[in-house]
C-alpha cells in the first residue's frame, strides 16, 4: 500500500556495540591505571638497593651496595618507553594503535626480564669491589639480594598487562586528537554590512565628525 512507511527493525549491531561499552570502558580504566602505575614501580625501585655484599681488603672488608641502575638499566629505559607508548595509544587510531599498543607490551616484557635476571646479578658489585681495592680480579663476597628487583619485575608486569589490554580492546578506546579536529561543519557567515546612506541624518553628524563635507 502506497503512503504506509516500513517499520525500522532495530540492528543487532547496535545492541552488541551499547553492551560493549562498559566492558571497554573498564578496559580503558584499567589500561591507564597498570601502565601508569607499573611505570612509576620500575622508575623507583631501579633507584633502589638491589644487591649488598663485602670486598676483602687489608685488615677487613668494605660493605658495598649496588642500586638498580648499577646492575641494569633497560628496566627504567623501558619504563620510559612504556609510559610513552601508553601516550601515544590515545593519539593515533587503526594500525598505528596496534604498533604502538605491542610496543608497550614489548616494554613492558622487557622490562620484566631484565630485572628478574637481576636478581641473581653480582657483576656490579664486582666491578665495585675491583674499584675499591685496586685489584681488577677482586670479587664480592657476601653477596645478597633485596625484593627491589622482584618488585621492578612486577612493574614490567603491569605494563605488559597494560600491553595486552590495548592490542584487545584498543580498538575501542577513544582518540584523544578526534577532539581538536574539526567536525566539517561550516562555519556561519557573517552578515553583509549595511551600505552607508549619505542622505541619513546620523551619516551627515558621522560625515561632520570626521572633517568631511557630506554635501560634497
């Protein structure tokens, strides 16, 4: 029958896309927070002690230390990147966000590694104890590891967590340049301005004002 108009059928797509949403929104909380968190973990437990241990020398030994960034310092590099491309996820969108989002995974991997292998590291401290005694062949003895190490390695954790949540859900999350774009929207144009009319009254004061002869 003519003039009768078709009833929209509600898409599945869009019912699948609003149901969604929360689970992305969660995603995208839960991103920026282990990304966040497990850079800052790696930048300051690399600043702190990782190992302890004596050099023998005449009469004695000397109490040495080593801190992260004695041992290794890929972990807090890593970081850095990690933080960067945790950045940059929100400003690039389609295949450029999945490079960037297996970039922070990668860093955080990274990161990861190097401080568990850390935890057995003793070149460090000795490099340290040839320097105090003056002997290059000397060693460390004593040698003993803090949980600074195992708590860097978590914080690489937290930001291949951060990783994995992007590749799976990154496609979801907002551009933070979609806000500074323009929408294609015209802008309104101004009206014309009202052509001046010599003959009227408020034009002639105008015309006097500025010097001129309106009857001229």
């Amino acid at each position: 029958m003519e003039g009768v108009s078709a009833v929209p059928v509600p898409q599945p797509r869009a019912r699948t896309s609003a149901s969604d949403a929360p689970a992305s929104r969660r995603s995208l909380a839960l991103g920026l927070l282990l990304g966040a968190l497990g850079a800052a973990v790696v930048l300051l437990a690399s600043g702190q002690t990782w190992a302890r241990g004596d050099a023998a020398v005449a009469g004695g030994s000397i109490p040495l230390t080593a801190d992260g960034q004695d041992v290794t310092g890929v972990p807090a590099a890593l970081a850095i990147v990690g933080l960067a491309a945790l950045v940059a996820v929100f400003a690039v969108r389609g295949a450029g966000r999945l490079v960037v989002a297996g970039l922070l995974a990668v860093s955080g991997l990274g990161a990861g590694i190097s401080a568990w292998a850390g935890t057995s590291d003793g070149a460090a401290l000795d490099e340290k104890a040839a320097a105090a005694t003056g002997d290059s062949a000397a060693t460390v003895a004593a040698l003993s590891h803090t949980a600074w190490p195992f708590v860097t390695a978590a914080g690489g954790l937290f930001i291949l967590i951060a990783g994995v949540l992007a590749l799976r859900f990154g496609s979801r999350w907002p551009t933070m340049s979609g806000r500074y774009e323009r929408d294609g929207t015209p802008r309104p144009r101004k009206a014309p301005r009202t052509p001046r009319d010599p003959d009227r009254p408020e034009e002639l004061w105008k015309a006097l004002d500025r010097g001129e002869d309106p009857t001229g």
